[in-house]
C-alpha cells in the first residue's frame, strides 16, 4: 500500500504498520490517537476484524468506510460508519448513523461474503471443514468487478475527508457539496455486476433506448405544422388531442402544450406510474388526413417511438401512448424505453436504509458525545491522516 501511494504521490508521507488488528488492538487504538487519524478505510476479510474496527471508530469517533464484495465478486456494498456526533450547528438535532452491527444483523440477507484466499478460509471456516473443502470454499472475484467497489470507497472517503468539521457539509473549495447532497441521506449502498446470489431476482439490465430514430416524415407542399390553408384543420386535431389527454379517464396527466417555430406541435404528459414525462411531437404529413406523431422522453437522450396517427383516431392515440409510457408493460412500443429510472439492474448503485441503534452504537455513544461537547468543531486537517486498517498478519494498514 505504501508503494502504490508513493508512485502517484512520492511527497507523501506513510506510515506502514503490519499487525494482527485482532491480537493487537490495543497496539492500533493507541496508533490511531497518536496519528490523530481522521478516517478509517476498511479493507479487511473476515467478521472478526471488521467488528473490531468498528468498535473502534464508534469509541474514538473517527468515520470509516467499510467495503466489501459477495461471493465470486457477484456484488458488493459500501457502508460509511459516522460517530452519532453532538449536534455541530446550534440548534441542530443529533444525527443518527448506523454502524456495522446495525446493518450485518441475522435478520438481514445481505449475501455471503467472498473468501479470497486460503488464509482467510481456515479463518472464517469451522475447523472440522476439510483442506479439500477449504480450498474449494475460496472464490475469487475479477479485479475488474472489484473495482467498482473500491472507487465507491475512495469516493465516499475524498467526500468526508473535505469536511470543515465533524458532521458538517464539505468546503466550498472541494466541489463535493452537490455530492454530499446525494449520500446524506443513507450510510449504506449496495451494488450487482451480475444477477446471481444475493442480486438473482433482479430485472434484466435490457435496452433502455433505441439509437435507430425512425426516418423523418415528408413535409407536404403546404409547409410545416399549424400555417397554410391546412392550419385551422392542424390546430383542431392539436386541441382534440390536448383534450383527450387531459380527461380524467385518460390514464395519463397532460401537463402542458406549445407550438415551436420548427413547425412542430409538442404535447407534454406523464404516466401516473412512471417518473418521466414524455413529448408527444406533432409535424404534418404529406398527406390530406394531416399529422404523424412520436413519442419521446422529456429529458435524456431523445430517441423517439413512432406513435400511429393515421388514419387519424385521437382514442387511438392516447391509447398508444399511455401503453408506451407505462414502465409496467413489458411489451412497450420500445422495450425498456419507458422502464423506471429505479428498476433494480445490475451495473449500478442503489442507497438502502438500514436499522440504526444496535447494543454497539449505543454503549459508544456517550463516550463520544462527551468527547465531542469539549471540543464540537474537530477540524478536518488539510493533511488528513487516513489510516488502511488491512487483513491479518503481515498486511500493511
């Protein structure tokens, strides 16, 4: 670890200490005091010396981060522990956060950690388990699958590491503000590279746009949408529809309408189970029956879905749509396109709420909060010291 630091850093100053975080407790508590360590990232393997460490940034009151990947590298998740400070802002009630035994509870299936290496499986194995089946029991995940968990970490430590105190909103000068907008709301987040163990039940990652737009429509010889002789018949089609839409028994919320310079008539609605609203785009055809129609989301890419128009039916119409926005219907217009933003898939993060207030938590939280009231605005060092907590004998913390 020191050498990796070094190389992209060679002014850095590190301190490599190898020791058994379990045997030498005692020996890493008193490092961590004297070192004045500001956070604490978790890279350890077993129960044991995660539940150790934990106990020690609940007694000293230094955040952690703790990670971990499930068997075979299928998964994985981040947890960031925060002493349950003193309020720092006047006023401001006591914040709550979970630490490792509040969320890695019997009652919570999180999956099975993986187990990386022999050592590790004489450890966390009972001890009738044979040489042939510990061997079998350690698998490995790619490095490739374990990097997302590792960058989630260094992201979530580069966030704490900026805080102008305990408890407080990153600095200005960092750029992470927005960030910690996102995370304040939960400790724990959990993430799939594929849908096997713990993640076997989610719904398959799919297409979620077409980049193959349909080809444009011909422009007939009376000009674009809502001009020339054709205009009264456009705007009575436009307005029919814009009624219909916004009838209660629609199935869909009309939200609002416009005409754009293009020679476009745009109509904006939402489903009622979808959390994206959709334009329905509006240009005159070449022939006398008047306007073709499709289907595209507000926001990001814009890739529409052709909505059929001819002949014109505006029941038709709003049928189609509705079925093409409802993130429900598995046979949409565009599979995927009108999937929910939350759909559980792999390749991505999800923040989970967890229990808080465990018999760990609460029997730290006075010592903490009586260190905390003679000195509420610990200031977060421009050198932050950042201690590695790594696994058993002979790594490197």
């Amino acid at each position: 670890m020191r050498d990796q630091v070094k190389s992209r850093n060679p002014y850095a100053a590190v301190l490599a200490r190898p020791m058994d975080v379990i045997k030498q407790k005692a020996e890493l508590k008193q490092l961590l005091i004297d070192e004045g360590v500001d956070l604490l990232i978790m890279a350890t393997d077993t129960a044991t010396s995660r539940g150790v460490l934990n106990e020690l940034a609940l007694e000293l009151g230094i955040v952690a981060i703790f990670g971990r990947t499930i068997v075979r590298a299928a998964g994985g998740d981040v947890l960031r522990v925060r002493p349950n400070y003193a309020a720092v802002a006047q006023g401001a009630p006591p914040r709550q956060h979970p630490c490792l035994n509040c969320v890695f509870t019997r009652d919570v299936n999180l999956g099975e950690a993986e187990i990386s290496s022999i050592e590790q499986a004489k450890v966390e194995l009972p001890a009738y388990v044979g040489e042939h089946d510990i061997a079998k029991a350690v698998t490995p995940g790619l490095a490739a699958d374990i990097a997302p968990i590792s960058n989630f970490m260094v992201k979530i430590a580069l966030l704490e590491l900026s805080r102008e105190a305990p408890g407080l909103p990153p600095s200005h000068a960092s750029g992470l503000r927005s960030l910690d907008e996102d995370f304040k709301h939960t400790d724990f987040w959990t993430y799939a590279n594929r849908r096997e163990d713990l993640h076997s039940g989610l719904t398959p990652l799919g297409m979620d746009n077409s980049i193959v737009p349909p080809p444009p429509p011909p422009v007939g010889a009376e000009g674009a949408a809502g001009t020339g002789a054709r205009k009264p018949d456009d705007m009575k089609s436009f307005s029919t529809l814009c009624q219909a839409i916004a009838a209660p028994d629609s199935g869909i919320e009309y939200l609002d309408a416009r005409i754009k310079n293009s020679g476009q008539f745009v109509l904006r609605a939402i489903h009622p189970a979808s959390d994206c609203s959709f334009d329905l785009v509006l240009r005159r055809n070449a022939t006398a029956s008047g306007l073709d129609a499709t289907l595209c989301q507000t926001h990001g890419p814009r890739y529409p879905t052709v909505i059929v128009s001819e002949p014109w039916d505006v029941g038709s119409i709003v049928d189609q749509m509705r079925k093409a926005m409802d993130p429900r219907q598995p046979q949409a217009t565009s599979p995927g396109l009108c999937k929910r933003p939350f759909d559980q898939t792999i390749c991505r993060w999800y923040g989970a709420s967890t229990p808080i207030g465990c018999a760990t938590c609460s029997a730290y939280s006075r010592v903490v909060g009586a260190a905390l009231d003679n000195d509420l605005c610990r200031s977060t060092s421009s050198e932050a010291t950042t201690a590695a907590a790594c696994a058993e004998v002979g790594a490197a913390a």
